[in-house]
C-alpha cells in the first residue's frame, strides 16, 4: 500500500518531484490544522463557532490550495514536455544537417 501512495508523488519521469511533496504536506496540514485553530477558538477562547462560515471558508480554501499545486504541477509537466519535444527536434535537425554534408 505505502508504494501506491509513494506513486502520487512521481512525476512522468518516475522521479519525486518536490512540487507534488510540498503540495501534499501543505493540503495535509491545512486539513489537520485549521479545524485544530478553530476547535482553539471555540474551546479556549469561548468564541461561537459559525457552522456556515465554516462550511463556506473551508472547502474553498482546500480547493485553492489543492488547485494551486495542481495548476503548478501541471505548468512544470507542460514545460517540461516541450523542453523535450524541442531538444528531439534540434536532434533530429543536427542530424538532417550533418546527413546531407
């Protein structure tokens, strides 16, 4: 099971990739920490807890953080192709030229 899990943060070369490590520790403690900073709230400083505030902040804050990470995983994948395609392609172009000399 552990190795699955290991697979998210792979990127398409099979390497970690720190964007995907970093992403995930930081949705994680946004999940473990917020309800904490609330329940502090709530319990130590006597303060009423807003059920709908809650329920609106909450889910979209965990989906901006989780659409970040994405969005900057998927930007790097998408440069990282091209730098790909680019150099197969000066490849390709070296060797046509050195061809017809």
């Amino acid at each position: 099971m552990i190795g699955n899990l290991s697979s998210i943060f792979r990127g398409s070369g099979g390497d970690f990739e720190v964007n995907r490590f970093v992403g995930g520790v930081g949705v994680l403690a946004y999940i473990l920490t917020v309800p904490s900073i609330v329940a502090f709230e709530v319990i130590v400083r006597h303060r009423e807890f807003d059920l709908v505030a809650f329920c609106a902040a909450y889910p979209t804050g965990l989906g901006v953080a989780i659409g970040a990470i994405a969005g900057a995983v998927a930007i790097k994948d998408r440069q990282v192709a091209k730098a790909k395609t680019e150099t197969a392609a000066a490849a390709t172009a070296q060797a046509d030229a050195e061809g017809r000399t």
